[in-house]
C-alpha cells in the first residue's frame, strides 16, 4: 500500500514529509490518533504541526458553502481544497474525502475519482462512507495503490436514506450491522475508519474487532483517534452544532469584535493612522 506513486515528484517531496498511511494505521491501540478537518492553506498550516491527519471533509459544503447537506460539492472543488490543504501541510496525513456521487456507482468509477485526488490534490490518502455495500469501491482504490479511509456509522452523504442525523446502532441488529460494516472496510483494506454518531458501546465494540485504529466523532473516547469538524470546535458554525462537539474556542466572537472595531474607526476616520499610510519620501523617483 504506497501512495507514493501519483501526483509526481513535487507532490511525493511533500508525502515523504509527512505522516503516511501506513504509519497512521501503525497506531492501533496506541497513542490517540488527532485528526480535523481543514479546507483551506491557512488553517492546515496552523493546524499541521498538532495533529496527525488532515481531513479534507465534504463538510466543508456546509461549512463553507452554505449548503443544507454535503451532497452537492462537485471533486472539482474538493481537488482544489484538497490542493491547498496539501500545498500547506509537512506534518500531517491528508486525506481527501471523495463527494457524493464520485464513488458508489462501481469500483471503476470510485478507482478514477481516487485517481484524480491524488495526482491532482497531492493529498496522501481517500476517504469514502460506506461499509459492507462499499467494500468492493474500496478493495478496488487500495488495489490501484491508493490507501482508504473507511466512514461508517452515521453516513452524513446518506443522511436521507438514514431518515436524518440519528445516533447509529441503537437496536441489536443495527448494532451488529455496524460491526460488520467496520469488519467488512478493513477486509477490503482500508487503513483506519471513520466511526460517527454511534451508541458509545458499539464504537467500543467495532474498536475492539477491527485491527485498524477507529476514529471516533460521536463516538467514545475508547477509539484509536478522534476527529472533529474544525469549524464547530472554533466556534466558526453557529449554535447549531452536534451534542458530540466541544468548544474549544469562540472565533465566531473574536471575529465579530475584530469587526466591530474596525467598523467604529473608520466612520470615526480613526483607520487608517500615519502607520498604516504612505509617505512621500523627498527625491523618491516614482
Ligand atoms: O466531512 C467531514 O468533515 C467528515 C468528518 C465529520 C469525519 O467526514
């Protein structure tokens, strides 16, 4: 499994900094894989020296966009996050999450989307919901020497079918669904899996039967790593965020008092001063 092989010489200088796959699933069972969401150059360059994996989430169709769900950005638009996110990133595994429509259809379409992520993003890995129904996509993408992020549990591309963001695993057989759902993506290859929104137990249940580290969102604190939408743990999405996000910042808040303040000095003409201007210097040319 080598990602080493697409997107040419400059996008494998930037892989061999980072942290790879295979060293991501080495972690299993060990110390707490740190994973967020980044889209932009800016927030993975601050973020990149904290974490270990980057996720270029489709979250960022409502982060970013607006939109009512994540389905409806196109992977020309995650190429072009996920070409900045790895442009800015020497530390940390990035990942590309494949969008709704690019994967499900075959395992010939999922191999061609994982394709262009990686040679035209330079990103180091895919991520793809989905678990047994998704086996043979991501066997496929790992046979073309692409390694996967497996998701399964609440399945945001999916959130129509699942009747809305519902906590996952609530009866024996959903229960045992899952469980099957995580054993069947690592049957198929992939390095570490997405849990999302499940019952605690049964996240603790999948952590224990699979042997590739479980990142949990919504999950327990019993998996292999953790990852959040950076949006929500900064503050940067509103009050409308899940019972699974914590705090750790109010961006929204200093953002809005950056601006206040700014409002207020210029109608008062207080900005700009003498430091922010440019002075005339005698005998300048131009
Ligand atoms: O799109 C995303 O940000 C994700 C995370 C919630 C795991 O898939």
């Amino acid at each position: 499994m080598s990602s080493r092989i697409y997107g040419g010489d400059a996008a494998d200088a930037q892989r061999a900094t980072r942290l790879s796959p295979e060293a991501i699933r080495a972690r299993k069972g060990g110390e707490p894989v740190v994973c967020l969401t980044a889209y932009t150059a800016p927030r993975a360059r601050i973020m990149d020296p904290h974490v270990d994996l980057i996720l270029i989430g489709d979250s960022v169709a409502m982060t970013l966009y607006g939109m009512k769900s994540t389905v409806g950005i196109s992977l020309d638009a995650m190429i072009l996050h996920g070409r900045a996110v790895a442009g800015a990133a020497s530390h940390a595994c990035v990942v590309l999450d494949l969008p709704a429509g690019t994967y499900e259809d075959s395992p010939e379409q999922a191999v061609a989307s994982a394709r262009r992520a990686m040679e035209e993003a330079g990103v180091d890995a895919v991520k793809l919901e989905g678990g047994v129904d998704m086996a043979p996509q991501i066997k496929a993408i790992v046979d073309a020497g692409i390694p996967v992020m497996a998701h399964v549990g609440l399945l945001p591309q999916s959130v129509e079918k699942l009747g809305g963001y519902k906590v996952q695993g609530k009866s024996d057989e959903g229960a045992a669904q899952l469980v099957e759902d995580a054993k069947a993506v690592e049957a198929a290859g992939a390095f570490c899996v997405v849990v999302e929104a499940t019952v605690e137990s049964v996240a603790v249940q999948i952590t224990h039967a699979v042997g590739i580290p479980t990142i949990g969102i919504g999950a327990s604190a019993e998996c292999d790593g953790q990852v959040l939408v950076s949006d929500d743990m900064l503050g940067l999405h509103g009050n409308n965020v899940p019972k699974f996000v914590k705090l750790y910042a109010d961006l929204e808040g200093v953002i809005g008092e950056a601006v206040a303040a700014y409002a207020k000095e210029v109608r008062a003409r207080a900005f700009p001063t003498a430091a922010q201007t440019y002075a005339r210097k005698p005998g300048a040319k131009h």
